[in-house]
C-alpha cells in the first residue's frame, strides 16, 4: 500500500480543516470592519470640529482687524460703505473659503447695556438677516459689528450635533463692541 503525504491523515479528516478552529489568517480584517467605520468617523468628526473652530478664530481676528477702522473713523472720514467693508472682512478670511457664506451687521446703540447681540438663527433653523445694516456711527457713538458665517458641514449623521440652522450648516458668529473714538469727521 502506497501513502500519500497530505492526503487524509490518523484522524480521518482532511489537514485543512483540523486546522480551521486555529486558523487566525483573517481575524484582523475582521476586527477592523468592525472597529474601522466608528474609527473614521470619529476622525472625521474632529477634523471638522476643528476645521470650525479654526474657522472662527479666523473670522474674530478678521471682524477685529476690520472693525478698527470703524473705531477709529477711518471708515467713516474715507465713505466706507458696507461692501467695501465686506471686502476687508473677505481679504482677511480668504484662507477659509467663500466669502458668499458672510452676512454682515453694523449698528450704533445708545448705551453699552442695550446692545442687542441675539442670534439670527429663527426656530426652523433658517437666518433672518432683515434686521441687519450699515451704520458705522460718529466719533463717541457705540458700535455693535457682527459677522456670521455659514459653514456647511461635510461628516455625515454629525449635522445633529454641530448644526444649527436648515441644511446641515453651523453658523459661527464673530463680533465686537466698542466706542468709537474722537476723529474729524
């Protein structure tokens, strides 16, 4: 009787399938399908939390770099107008993107406690800007300068917790309020 190397063994089983139960070949891709969506989205989820806020450092330097001109009546003496304003505020936040996602609001108010600072996001998540303008003030007038920016974002099923306006979009607001100093009109 001729035997065979690798054919059945004294067990009476194939050698492929004793070995089975200890095979560990395809354990890791297992593990990671199972362990790799929750991983990359919670990656994801901290880039763009950090993508916002780094998006609103940028957009509060910039309101502040802009609203010194009002400050200091340069906006006023040069006819500054709300575009042009708009246009400072966009030089300085070209690095994080459109400058069609800002709104802008300039108001003057009489004294320091009613200064109105409420968000414009409405109960249906949408933003109601009608009440926004331009008036950068004389010389000792208090001035309120806001900016909102529309960020929309990009990690899917996370609008829930970072949102809060229509369309998966968080706005960030940057603002700044002062007294104008004495200039020559």
């Amino acid at each position: 009787m001729i035997r065979l190397s690798g054919s059945i063994g004294n067990t009476g089983e194939a050698p492929g399938r004793r070995h089975f139960g200890r095979d560990r070949s395809g354990a890791t891709a297992v593990e990671f399908a199972m362990i790799g969506a929750p991983f990359f989205f919670l990656l994801f989820a901290m880039i763009e939390i950090a993508a916002v806020f780094f998006t609103g450092t940028v957009l509060e330097n910039a309101v502040l770099e802009a609203a010194r001109q009002i400050r200091t009546g340069q906006a006023q003496t040069d006819g500054m107008s709300q575009g042009q304003f708009r246009q400072e505020v966009c030089d300085r936040i070209a690095v994080i993107g459109n400058c069609d996602r800002l709104a802008i609001d300039v108001q003057v108010f009489e004294d320091f406690d009613d200064v109105d600072q409420s968000s414009p996001v409405q109960q249906d998540g949408s933003m109601d800007d009608s009440g926004f303008g331009w008036d950068p003030g004389d010389a000792g007038d208090i001035v309120l300068v806001r900016v909102f920016y529309r960020w929309s974002l990009m990690t899917p099923n996370f609008g829930g917790a970072l949102s809060n306006m229509e369309g998966n979009q968080r706005l960030i607001t940057a603002a700044t309020v002062f007294r104008n100093e004495p200039f020559d009109d």
